[in-house]
C-alpha cells in the first residue's frame, strides 16, 4: 500500500497499543454495534475488520458477532494473535485479500485507507469490500481528514507510562499537494536501558469526502456520510449493499 511500511505496524508494533494512548476501544465498538443494528438488513452476525491492528476493537465485538481481522502486517497479526488466539486472523492487502465468505459489517477503522497511495488504490480497495459484503450488509469506514480540514503546522504530543516501559510520540503536520505529510518522533524508555528515538513521515492521501462517496457509489453501494462518528472526529463513510 505505502512505499514502506510505517515503523507503527513494523518495529514498534510491540509498543501499538501504548502509542495510542487513551483510545476507548470499547466505547468505539458499542457505538459501531449500535451503528449496525441500525443499518443492517441481512440476517447474520459477522463482522470482518479490516486493517484490524493488534484486534482491540476485534475483542469487543466478538462478544455479539462471528468476528475475522484482517491486516497486512505480520508483526500486528501476530499481537492480535495473541489476545484472540481462536479468532481467524488473516494476512491481507485491502486492496486485494480473497475471503471464501461475505460478511454482515465490514469495517475499516483509524483512517486505515490513508496510507493508500493513489486514488486507483482506494478504488480497488473499495470494489474489494463491497465484493466481500452480503446483501443487505454495510461497510464502516473512517477516512483520513477532509482536506478542508487539515491543519499544517499542528503539533500533537501523546505519552503512556507502565511499569515496564514509558513511551512518547510527538507529531508535526505538513502538506504535500493532495497528500498530508505526519512527520512523528518516538521515543522509548526501559528501566535499565538507554532511551531509544526513531523518526519516519507517515504520507496519507487527501480525499474530499464528496470524492468518496462518488466512488463508493460505483461500487453499487448506497453511500452516505455520518458526520457524528468516532472521537476522531473525521466521521465516518457508509456504504449499504441493497438485497438481490
């Protein structure tokens, strides 16, 4: 998807879940249920999460749903691994993974699609969701910020200590033409060790939100935009598949 893979979901991987800090996983997964249950037609309960992460949002809805991840980064399946060790985890690119199943919900959450790096990408990656979509069901997306909306020159600090390990990421927000540039600085403290710093520019594409629901659309999706979503507050993208 991304020229290379961000250093997040690669060698820090083992410190995602403090790198994002004080996310209510579980406030977030009751309100994409209630989502659902709204907007739902088929008659079954299985989620597909794509982008899926290290599952926390996985280990909430399984709870309600017959629930599969997938992600395409080895070192984030093999930590949801650990916390859904019966669950079907599956290694994939977005814009191609082949299930031998449809689902209910499909979601793809935390602006996942940013990362692609054209809007060719994002086509195909959207063609390949409503593909693996029942009638009746719905995708949830949440997109990476409207252009409109985004901020250059922000500055965003994010710090989470344990017992065994204090992390730090700091953020600074450039543009690049219809792509955002996230220029992020980690730190990583060990009792007993020296203080590691890693630096990488995550790139995220810019889409206008009229842009995707126009492209959801050609999908054959009935596509709509809920301003009101998750804390991020960037929304998120509908699309329903119709019945046969």
């Amino acid at each position: 998807m991304s020229r290379t893979r961000p250093l997040m979901f690669h060698r820090l991987a083992p410190y995602y879940d403090h790198l994002v800090g004080t996310k209510d996983y579980r406030s977030e997964s009751r309100f994409l249920e209630s989502l659902a249950r709204r907007l739902v037609r088929s008659r079954g309960r299985a989620w597909l999460d794509v982008a899926c992460g290290t599952g926390r949002h996985l280990s909430f809805l399984r709870r309600h749903y017959t629930i599969t991840g997938v992600d395409v980064s080895r070192e984030m399946l093999r930590l949801a691994r650990r916390r859904l060790p019966r669950t079907r985890l599956v290694r994939g690119d977005m814009r191609s993974f082949h299930l031998d199943e449809r689902f209910d919900v499909i979601s793809c959450l935390y602006s996942a699609i940013a990362h692609l790096r054209t809007e060719r990408d994002l086509e195909a990656t959207l063609v390949n969701l409503a593909r693996h979509l029942k009638p009746g069901g719905v995708v949830i997306i949440e997109p990476w910020i409207d252009p409109a909306d985004f901020r250059q020159g922000f500055v965003h600090l994010l710090t989470h200590t344990t017992r065994s390990v204090t992390v730090a990421r700091m953020a600074f927000s450039s543009r690049r033409g219809r792509r955002s540039a996230v220029h992020y600085h980690y730190l990583i403290g060990r009792p007993g060790r020296r203080v590691a710093h890693f630096e990488e520019v995550d790139i995220g594409l810019l889409v206008p939100r009229r842009r995707l629901l126009k492209l959801m659309r050609r999908t054959g999706l009935t596509a709509r935009f809920l301003k009101r979503g998750l804390p991020s507050g960037r929304g998120l993208l509908l699309g329903l598949k119709g019945p046969r």
